[in-house]
C-alpha cells in the first residue's frame, strides 16, 4: 500500500520559516517525481514544487525564491523549506508522488499518481 505522510506544518508569523516533510512508503521512491501542491480555502489546488529524479527542480513563480525543494532518497523522504512566509502562503499543502517518465509534466496536478493527506500551513499578517 502507497502512503504519503506529509508533516511540519503550523501557524507561524509573516516572515518566518517552516519546512515540511513527506515520507513515502510502498513504492519505489527513488524512481519518482515528487511534487508539492497547495490549495487555499475556495481555490484550486496550485502546484508549489518538484525534483525529479535526478534533482532537477522546478518552482512556481511566486515561490521561486522563497521555497527549496529536496529529496532524500536514503530516507524515502522529499521536503519542503519555505522561507519569507507570506499571508497568502496559507493553504493545505500536498506532497505527489509519480514514476518519472521521459515526457510528463511536473507541474500538473493530474500527472501525479499518489497524494497526501496534506498539512496546513497558516501565515498570519
């Protein structure tokens, strides 16, 4: 059975930092694009983040040069540090997992496979 178990978030203060961490068991972790989404209350799901196998990542805009995705394959582990929080960070935050293919897209929701239960993440102003 594939599990994803997403955890770290929390409420913190504009400006301050929190990482999140997913740990994957039942699969093959090291063969996987891993992603992370984030929906906020009355929004779409929005992709944040992911690494591909080989450590190539790819980022939002509005998150570039604030978020870092890395992967542990050691520890099935992929996180998520998010510094410079901002109000508008607030969401339920995802980590997906998906089999790397040749040609797919990193940044679609609907490419990835397995999913989280999430963890919330509040900015407060």
């Amino acid at each position: 059975q594939v599990q994803l178990v997403e955890s770290g978030g929390g409420l913190v203060q504009a400006g301050d930092s929190l990482r999140l961490s997913c740990v994957v068991s039942g699969r093959s972790f090291s063969n996987d694009v891993m992603g992370w989404f984030r929906q906020a209350p009355g929004k779409e799901r929005e992709f944040v983040a992911a690494i591909r196998r080989n450590g190539f990542t790819y980022y939002a805009d509005d998150v570039k040069a604030r978020f870092t995705i890395f992967r542990d394959n050691a520890r099935n582990t992929v996180a998520l540090q998010m510094n410079s929080l901002k109000p508008e960070d607030t969401a339920v935050y995802y980590c997906a997992s998906v089999l790397e293919r040749i040609i797919m897209s990193p940044m679609t929701a609907r490419t990835y496979d397995y999913w989280g239960q999430g963890t919330q993440v509040t900015v407060s102003s």
